[in-house]
C-alpha cells in the first residue's frame, strides 16, 4: 500500500508538471499567438475577440488560475476549426489509437517473447543467431520506411490489406504490423538478455533436477523471474505507442489522436493542439506509474524495498 501512495504521489507531481507545461504552449510560442492563428492580415476586431475568447487578454497568473478551474471541470476548451469540445474530440478519436497501440503491442509480445526466451534457451545455434538478425533488422526499419514497405508489399504489390479508414480488422493490419515489428524486437532483445542471466541461477538448475518439462522450466520458473525488465520496457513502449502514433496513423490514413494533433498543427489550432499534449501527457504519467505498481506484483521484492 505505501509503494501505491508514494507511485500516486509522484504521479500528481507529474501532471501537475506536464499541466503547467501545457499551459505555457500559448505563451511560448514566438510571436503572438493570435496572429499565428488568424493571420497577420486578420481584421483587428477578430484578433480582439480570439485574444478574449482564450483569455489572452488577462495577466498570467489570472490565467493560469483560470485554467486549473476549467480543467477541474474537465473544461479542455474549444476547438477553434471544428468549434467543438476539445475534450468531445479526443473522445472521439482516441479509441482508435487505443485499438491500433493494443493490437500492435499485443502482436509484438505474441512472437517477441518466446523467440526471446528460445533465442536464450538455445544460446549460439542457428535460431540465436536468426532471432539475433531478426532483432537487429526490426530495430533497425524506421516507421517512416517501415509503414510504406509494408503498403507497397500487402497493399499494392499482393493487394491483399486496404491501407486507409477503420471500417474492418483488414484495415488493422498493416498499421498494427507496422508498430509491432520494431516494439517485438525490442522485446525480443530484451527477453533474451534477461533469460540469460536467469538460466545461470541455482534454482533453474534446481527446477532441472526435479524432473519439470521445458515448458515448465523455461516458461514457470524463468520467464517470470526475467520479467522486470521486461515489464520496464513494456510500460514504457506502451506509453510510446499510445502517444506517439502520430507517424503510422499519418501514413495509413488512421483516423486517431495522433493525426488528430497533426491536423490541429496544420489548423493552427492551438487549442486543440494544447489538449492533445496535456491528454497526451498524462496518458505517459499514469501508464508509467501503472508499471511501476506491476513491479510489485512480478517481484514482492521491488514492494519491499520501497516500503
């Protein structure tokens, strides 16, 4: 229980972190962000009533006050192209994002792990030295090469996957491939490194003399005392991917929170803009703060020492 508070704790310090930095989007910005937004040659009176509308025309403090009150209220604002919720908007295309970083994190765990834990097992042949090249490769393809290879191949070339909507799982496919070969290499190296730290411990050596199958050896005993590492990356990649799709979601036409923000950058919708980041943000926080509560549940041993 003390682990939890002191994660929770430190998680509001961070929002409150990442909450001020989002209110200081408008004001950082060189120039006035009023003729960012309109434009240099706006008429005045439009400028006057923008600057009014985002309370630009109040002293800082005021404002930032003002801002911990709406967002208290789940008052994001409102978009200046659409004149929507800026909250309503995000609803909206967020669950796309969350079944493409999902799918694409569930896939790379699928072949990630057990080639990790095989390539370890079966240390120098020829599959460590193949789930070696496999990892590398992955690691190796960005997503802006990654995601066109894969259209010019399934898309194009074969016809077999549509690239662009979200009308079906077909449509899923490619993007959620996409993100998955670079996160289960990723995975895959990591789960090899650990499991070989682990097969050298007494107690696998223990497991071997009691007569367990393999699966129960390698999969029981091994695989879940390697798992905090493991468990690192995963908590960290799947805040990466459920905030930073922005690139496949742009290349597949998927219509979630990550070209959501492109387009408001595009808009000058800055608005929009800051509670994508703020939304954004606090998805990272509270992911991250998840994983370290996992900890204790892999290894009573990380609770204990934090107690």
């Amino acid at each position: 229980m003390k682990n939890i508070l002191s994660r929770a704790l430190l998680a509001c310090i961070s929002l409150f972190g990442v909450i001020t930095l989002c209110f200081l989007l408008l004001h950082i910005v060189p120039g006035d962000p009023v003729d960012l937004m309109l434009g240099d040659r706006a008429d005045i009176s439009d400028k006057n009533n923008l600057r009014r509308e985002l309370g630009l025309d109040q002293p800082m403090w005021t404002q930032y006050g003002q801002y911990l009150v709406r967002l208290s209220q789940l008052d994001m604002g409102q978009s200046l192209a659409s004149r929507n919720s800026v909250l309503s908007e995000i609803v909206y295309y967020f669950p796309a994002t969350l079944e493409l970083a999902s799918t694409g994190l569930l896939w790379a765990i699928l072949w990630g792990l057990p080639l990790g834990v095989w390539s370890a097992v079966r240390r120098g042949s020829w599959l460590d030295r193949a789930c070696g090249g496999i990892a590398v490769l992955g690691m190796s393809l960005p997503g802006v090469f990654l995601g066109p290879m894969l259209i010019f191949l399934f898309a194009i070339y074969w016809d077999i996957f549509p690239v662009s909507d979200r009308q079906s799982f077909e449509n899923l496919v490619l993007p959620a491939l996409s993100l998955s070969i670079p996160l289960g290499a990723v995975i895959l190296r990591m789960t090899r490194a650990s499991m070989f730290e682990v097969l050298s411990q007494d107690y696998m050596r223990t497991a071997k003399a009691k007569g367990l199958s393999k699966r129960q050896i390698y999969f029981s005993h091994g695989l879940r005392n390697a798992l905090i590492p493991i468990v690192t990356i995963l908590g960290l990649q799947l805040g990466a991917l459920m905030t930073g799709t922005v690139i496949t979601e742009t290349i597949f036409d998927w219509p979630g929170l990550g070209t959501l923000l492109l387009n408001a950058l595009q808009k000058r919708d800055y608005p929009m803009v800051q509670g994508c980041v703020l939304f954004i943000g606090c998805i990272y926080v509270f992911v991250n703060s998840a994983t370290d509560v996992v900890y204790g549940l892999v290894d009573p041993r990380s609770k204990k020492g934090s107690a």
